[in-house]
C-alpha cells in the first residue's frame, strides 16, 4: 500500500516517551527463593510476584485524536535500572516524527490500558468491548483506511510499529488488531467499489464494526485454491454454503469477507470473494476454538448454509477471489512479524527486570555470565527481527515488490518469538512455569505466530522459490 500523501503535523510540546515496566514485587532472602526447577517445593504465599499496573484512566489527553499526547504532569521517567535507550532500542533509526509519535501512543496506550488486564481477558477469553471500541477511537483499528472514510492512513512502517506496541501489551489484542486492518480492511479498500468502501470502511476505522476474513476450509488450509465453499447466483442474488475454520475475530465481527468457488470448472480462476454482514441469515458462527494461547482473541469456525447476499455484494471481479486473497499476504505477514516481535519483546523485559532484582549467590543473576548471555542472544535477535520487519514494511510503504522481504520478516521474528520467550522462562526459573508471571503466557502466544498468515514451511518454500532469480 502506498504511504499516505498527507503528513500528520506534530502537536506542540509533546514531551518524552520512556517505558515502564511495573514490576511492583516482595522479595526475600535468597536462600528462601526457588533456585530453577530444582527445588521439590515452593510456598507460594512467600513467592515474588508479578504485579500489573492497575488499569488507569483514559489515554494521553482528553480527545478521540489518534496523535494525541501525554500531558506534562503525566510523564514519567524510565524505571529504575532500565534506561530509554535499553528499551527503545533500534527503534528510531530513521524513523519519522509522524511515525515515532505512532509508535509512543501505541506504547503508552498498550502500557496503561492494556497490559494491567491481559491476564484478566486470558480467563475470560474475551477482549473487553468498550477496550476495542476505545482503540477505534485513537484510530488504530483503521490504520490503512483513508482520511475520506475517517482512517488514520499511516505507512506501513508506523502500522507494524503500533502492532508492536500493542502486541507487547497482550499478543490477543494484536491479533485483532492486525487481522482487522490487513485482511478485514485492506481488501475492501483496494477491491470494493464506491458504494461498499461508503458502506463499510467508516464502520471498520472507528471500531463500530470488525472485519473477519474467512478464507481457510477444514479440508483447505494453504491450499487456498481448493476450498468447497460454493456461491451461486439466483434470481439476481448471490447463495453461499460450505465451512470455514479458524476465523479471527468472527463471533465479534459485522463484517466477514468470504471466499467461495463460483466456477468449479475454472480451477484457480473459479475463486470469487464477498462481503458478507455477519447477521445475515444462514451465516453461523459454530463454535469458538480453544486455544493454547492468545485465548482472548476468539478463533472460530462458520458455516455457511444457503446464506443469500445481493448481487452487489461481490467484491472485486468474478472469478479474481485467489488473486483479492494473495493481494493481503505481504501486509498479513508484516503485521504477524510485528506482532511476534512485541510478544518477544515483552517476555525479554521482563526477563531482563526479574533478572536484574533476582539474587542468587550474592549478586543479581543478571551479573552471572550463564543469564547475561541469555540475555544478550535475546537482545541481538530482537533488533534483527526489527530490522528485517521494518525493511519489508518500507518497500510495502513504497508500494515496491516484498513478497519475500514479507516471509523473510515473518519466518525469522516467529521463530525468533519462540527462542526468547523460552528463554525468558529460563531466566525466570521454577516462577517462569507458574501463572504469576506472564513469560508463560508470551510462550504460548508467540507459538502461534509460526502458523497462521502462512506456516514457517511455505515461508521458506517463498523464499526459496526467488533464489532461482537471485544475481550472482
């Protein structure tokens, strides 16, 4: 997608950002402490804790404004023992203001509404509505969604800085962030026509309505080309029947883009895409999976049972539905890269607090050379991974082929996901398995990230397929 053409000014005086990592714990003597996982038992009255900031009150500043700031009163200098530098690494390496400013409101928001209720949304599976509705109003749900249609229309590389941010603030709530503006928003605005894009995407940037994008099949996975769902048309409407799996955000959706066969006889060129209105009868959310992690984001599978839609409700050209849903693949991954690199990120700052106050054998087990090359393993593959996801997000910014750059940023910064946030646990000892602490649960969020927007095998099968063409 092109960058956007207007440039966002700067408000006056917008202060400083720094990150806070609220790690209010009680500790102990040493000899009292869990020593790894070595230890047969723990009292768990006497264990340190992690304590999330209590949740705050609204974002910087009194308005819907997306570029709004933090008041003077409210700013905060960086935590004891972690310096701006430390957790703001990498990130401002020619970054614009525009895109900075992005990013710290991203961080903010994430740090004061987001993360303190994390762990609540986890047991319930559920991300609080008036939570979602409140990102529509900053406008990071319409992050790719012109002005026209009140979209805050940011590049690419400010986009994949706020999933970051908010990733890091709970991998769920990135989830919904990253599948409603790539694939619940981004095909309407390149396929629509007028009348769809006046219908839906004001809806769609302000929150009112999520978008959901129902393309994977039981029987088709990344064979997106051999899906059973079938569209007919009839006395001037559109019939869809079949079944979809592992829908992001369906059962909280308005809006699902389906893709069904319209000419069975075509093969590839037989795929068609719709819109959808999610009450329409005949479209049935089946069941929410239950997940290993990112549990409050739900995950779901529909059917489609003689669901009639208007004529109109074709997106796009018949028969051009495979083409609508490889069109989202560069922007899908460089969004899920983002994402995995905020899960990373959070497991790596809290690892680097707890291991920085830990105290073992007289000093913080950060100074012992076992933890501090953890540690510093952890750092180096995060920046990388930064690298690399920012480098895909400029050339899509550009409007510049990153297909590859795209599968490149999305193979490494999952995988990458993993290793730290496995670390992390590490670090953490016998408390890093114990839901005190959130490392556990960045594990499990992170896991995902390898899988969907394409699996780490068809990454490498991607890149792979352009070494043929690469000069020598």
């Amino acid at each position: 997608m092109a960058p956007s053409s207007q440039r966002l000014e700067p408000p006056e005086n917008p202060g400083r950002f720094t990150l806070e990592l609220h790690l209010d714990r009680q500790w102990f003597a040493s000899g009292d402490i869990l020593e790894g996982v070595r230890a047969p038992l723990i009292d768990k009255d006497k264990a340190p804790r992690w304590n999330p900031p209590r949740p705050g009150g609204r974002h910087a500043g009194t308005g819907p404004d997306f570029l709004c700031r933090l008041p003077a009163e409210r700013r905060q200098d960086p935590p004891p023992g972690l310096s701006e530098r430390e957790v703001s690494a990498m990130h401002d390496i020619e970054l614009s203001e525009e895109q900075r400013m992005i990013r710290d409101l991203a961080r903010d928001f994430a740090r004061r509404e987001v993360a303190p209720r994390a762990q609540a949304w986890e047991k319930a599976c559920w991300i609080d509505d008036a939570l979602v509705a409140q990102m529509g109003e900053l406008g990071l749900l319409g992050m790719v969604v012109p002005e026209a249609w009140g979209g805050s229309y940011v590049d690419y590389v400010a986009y994949a800085l706020a999933v970051e941010e908010i990733s890091a603030g709970d991998g769920a709530l990135g989830t919904l962030m990253s599948v409603h503006n790539s694939v619940g928003c981004g095909p309407l605005l390149h396929y629509g026509s007028q009348a769809q894009k006046d219908a839906w995407l004001a809806e769609l940037a302000a929150g009112r309505a999520i978008g959901c994008f129902c393309l994977t099949e039981p029987q088709a996975g990344s064979e997106a080309h051999n899906l059973r769902t079938r569209a007919e048309l009839r006395n001037g409407r559109w019939v869809l029947d079949g079944a979809k799996q592992f829908v992001s955000n369906a059962s909280r959706a308005r809006l699902a883009i389906v893709f069904a066969v319209t000419d069975p006889q075509l093969g590839k060129q037989g795929l068609s895409a719709f819109l959808v209105p999610t009450d329409t009868q005949g479209f049935v959310v089946e069941r929410r999976e239950h997940k290993m992690g990112i549990r409050a984001s739900d995950t779901c599978a529909v059917s489609l049972s003689a669901c009639s839609i208007p004529a109109e409700n074709l997106l796009g050209e018949r028969g051009k539905g495979l083409a609508i849903a490889l069109s989202n693949l560069e922007g899908g991954r460089i969004g899920i890269a983002a994402q995995a690199l905020g899960i990373a990120r959070a497991a790596f700052e809290a690892a680097l607090a707890y291991a920085r106050e830990r105290v073992q054998f007289g000093k913080p087990i950060a100074e012992h050379q076992s933890i501090a090359n953890l540690l510093a393993d952890m750092h180096t593959q995060l920046n990388a991974a930064r690298l690399l996801t920012l480098h895909a997000a400029r050339l899509k910014s550009a409007g510049l082929p990153c297909l590859s750059e795209a599968s490149q940023a999305k193979l490494y910064a999952s995988e990458m996901a993993e290793r730290v946030c496995s670390k992390a646990i590490q670090i953490h000892g016998g408390y890093g398995y114990l839901e005190d602490y959130p490392v556990e649960r960045y594990y499990r969020d992170a896991r995902i990230t390898q899988i969907y927007e394409g699996t780490s095998e068809i990454q490498r099968l991607l890149i792979a397929r352009e070494l043929a063409d690469y000069p020598l």
